[in-house]
C-alpha cells in the first residue's frame, strides 16, 4: 500500500461531473438513502462485474468509484498505477426489507476469492483487493460474523486465510464516483471484461445469535 505522502495529488473536483440515470434501474446512482434504506461500500475486485452482481442482486441503485484511499477524486488511470491507495469499490444503496445486507454480503463472498491478497485473478495491485466498508454497526457485526462463518467453510474445504478488510466508511473516507464510461459498464460493452475468481465454496448465512434476530426483522 502506498504511504499517504507518497500517493497522487489528485484533484477538487469530481471526475464524475454530470451523472446519469442508473442504466437498469433508472435511479440516481448517487442518490442519499431513504429513512427506509441503507448504504454499503464493496471492493471484490474490478468494479465492472461486482456492480452488475449487486443490481441483479436486488439494490435499489448502485455506482462504481473508488474508496479507502488517499488521493481526492483519482482518475482511473490514477488508480491503476496503485498509488492512489484506493481500492474499486461499488456504492450499494438497498432497502433491508426486500434484500437483506446478509444476502448482498453472501453474494459478495461468493463471487470473489477474499483469501487473495491484493488479486483477482489476473487483475494484480491493491486496487483490487477485498474490503466492505460499513455504514452501521449493524453491517460491521454482520461483516464479521460472516467472515468468521465462511472461514469455517473455506478451511474445511482446504482454503486460506480470508483477508477481506473490514472498516467503517467513515473510517475509510469518502466514495469518489468514477468516470461515466464504468457506471454500468456492462450494459454499454456488450460481453464486455467481467472478472470472478470464486472459490467455489457456498458462504453460510448466520442461523442463531442476535445477527440472525436482525435478518428476521428485515424479512
């Protein structure tokens, strides 16, 4: 990771200026949550495939951008030198009662392998690496808890060590919305790049305890 002195300057001003409605959901990407929805940040990799995952998973909108980081408003060319610090993240705002945070973080999991450091497959650097960045307290014990849970199923299933990176958005630092191009980037580039190196092995959801009281609340 790159130290804070040493990363990009970057810029003031958004290099997101003007953003479109989403592409398959027709809301505003960049929309604040309602009193009746949350918002959760995911890094699992490039953001192209990892946005498209989590629209079809049920949110109410998402955007890609990057997060974690130092450098303000990075391009993407920026980023991919790795000396922004920031890793490709997409913003999910999504209404507990018809997805729950369990059943996005479930999805996230799976379509990743959160035992590579810094990698995905082919896409090398810490731009890539595996982190949830958390809006409530509720989402970090839920975080946890299924890290804990699916670290049980990957080990018996030979796997390594999860190093999916856990920390509050406020501790990360702002969302910076990457350019146009990438907001749905699937929908404009037909079969275009999409990058999921899964390890196979289903995640388990909490089934006691108070995590699984809270997930029967939302239902």
């Amino acid at each position: 990771m790159v130290a804070p002195a040493d990363a990009l300057p970057g810029r003031a001003t958004p290099v997101l200026k003007n953003p479109a409605p989403h592409t398959v959901l027709g809301t505003d990407i960049l929309a604040e949550p309602t009193p009746t929805q949350e918002v959760i940040y995911l890094a699992s990799g490039c953001f192209w495939g990892a946005e498209k995952l989590m629209w079809n998973s049920g949110a109410d909108t998402t955007a890609v951008g990057d997060m974690g980081g130092f450098t303000p408003n990075p391009t993407y060319e920026e980023v991919c030198t790795n000396l922004t610090g920031h890793a490709e993240t997409v913003r999910v705002v999504f209404t507990p009662t018809k997805v729950s945070a369990a059943s996005l973080l479930r999805a996230f999991f799976e379509s990743h392998d959160p035992t590579s450091l810094n990698q995905q497959g082919n896409d090398v650097g810490t731009q890539y690496r595996s982190a949830i960045f958390t809006t409530t307290p509720e989402q970090t014990a839920l975080a946890t808890e299924m890290i804990r849970l699916y670290q049980e199923a990957l080990s018996a299933a030979g796997r390594g060590k999860i190093v999916t990176e856990v920390r509050s958005a406020a501790q990360a630092g702002p969302f910076y919305p990457a350019e146009d191009y990438h907001q749905q980037y699937l929908t404009k580039v037909v079969n275009g790049y999409e990058c999921h190196s899964r390890t196979g092995v289903a995640c388990p959801m909490p089934e006691s305890g108070p995590l699984a009281e809270i997930l029967r609340k939302e239902q």
